[in-house]
C-alpha cells in the first residue's frame, strides 16, 4: 500500500502482510500531494500536485520528478489507463483532461473548461477519478455536485451512478456529501466511494439508488 504523507512531504510504502506496520520512504521531499497512481512493477509514481498545478512521474528513490502534460489547475487526482494515457483531475477549471504520451497532446475528457453545473455535461469541482482497466470508462467524484459521474470513453456527458443526480448533498443512503474520492470494481461494477462530510465509505452496487457504509461512523438511513 502506498500512502501520501503529505504533511511530512513524502510518500510511504507499507506492506499489508507485515506485522510492524512501519512503513519506508519510497519518494521524499514532495509537497502539495493530493493524490497518486503507482504503476502495477511500483517503480512509477504518478502524483497530483493541487498547489504546484501539475501531475509529476516520480521514480521510485527517485530524487525529483518529471512534469507529465501541462498545467492541470488545481489538479487533485490522476489515474494511467492500460496505453500509459495520464488522466488528471483539473478540479479548479471543472474537467478532467487526458494526455498521451504518444501525441504529447492534451485534451478534455470530461466537463468544460472554466464552466461548473449540476447538468450532465458539466461537473463542479471534480476531485478523485478511477478509470476502468477493461474499456477505459472514466468515474469522478464530482465533489461539489455531490454525486459520482460515469463517463463512457469518448462521451460528452455523463451518467450519476451515485448519489443525486441534481447535486443534492445528504446524510441517508440515497445521498452523498463532497465524496472526495471513487474506486470501482471492474468485474461487478461496484462502486466504492469516500464520501467525506458524511465520514463514511460507501459501497454503491449497479443501478441502485442508494449504498450502504462500510466504514466509518456517518449515519445510513433508507
């Protein structure tokens, strides 16, 4: 497991069959960290620098990184797709973008640039995105609307599969409150979601209306 320590301006490596739980310093002397992707060797580390605008590859040991793609505002989350397309989380322009390390180019995936709303097409401030490792179908946590968003790859809009459609925050089984971050599993599409006001881990089945918490101490009503 991989954990961004960002107050201490490291990333840490801890193994999840140890008895210690101690954990080593893979990557030192990073700040700004809101999120990171390690590829499956765990010799590159992509990381979301929100305050420095940018997402960075980072050896593991490594002494500095590289910037990957230009500037991602506010950038607060990022995922590599099967064709090492970096995906990062442009959360203060309201989109999410895409750019290939084959083209060197960069282009809007999901939202419109500088343009928030709770309509389909758009999102408002986007944070944690998980791409789908069989068919590249991008979810966000689309923070401020209060929902999770679906988008199929080359898509111009969206589908809610968590949370409400309209951006209404709540505190039950059919709401979400500023969900930070998203995991899904591609074999049966079961969501999992860090729905953050409500302190609690929601577990969001396939064309469901609500979820149900599996961790954490947030109310779960029907």
């Amino acid at each position: 497991m991989y954990v961004a320590d960002t107050a201490n301006r490291r990333i840490q490596s801890l193994s999840l069959s140890g008895s210690t739980g101690t954990g080593v310093t893979v990557v030192s002397n990073i700040e700004s960290v809101s999120a990171l992707y390690v590829d499956k060797e765990g010799v590159n580390i992509y990381v979301a620098l929100r305050y420095f605008d940018r997402v960075e590859k980072w050896t593991k040991d490594g002494k500095s990184g590289v910037q990957i793609g230009g500037q991602c505002k506010q950038c607060a989350g990022v995922w590599i797709d099967g064709e090492q397309n970096v995906y990062m989380t442009e959360s203060g322009a309201h989109r999410v973008l895409q750019w290939s390390p084959k083209t060197k180019t960069t282009v809007t995936v999901a939202g419109q640039a500088d343009d928030e709303g709770h309509s389909t097409d758009l999102l408002y401030f986007p944070t944690g995105i998980y791409v789908s490792s069989t068919d590249s179908t991008l979810y966000i946590a689309d923070t401020s609307n209060n929902r999770i968003q679906k988008w199929n790859k080359d898509a111009k809009q969206g589908t809610t599969v968590a949370g409400c459609q309209n951006g209404t925050s709540g505190y039950n089984a059919s709401f979400l409150s500023s969900p930070l971050d998203v995991f899904v599993d591609d074999k049966s599409n079961v969501v999992y979601i860090a729905d953050s006001d409500n302190n609690r881990v929601q577990k969001w089945l396939p064309n469901q209306s609500s979820g149900s918490t599996i961790a954490g101490n947030g109310c779960n009503f029907v």
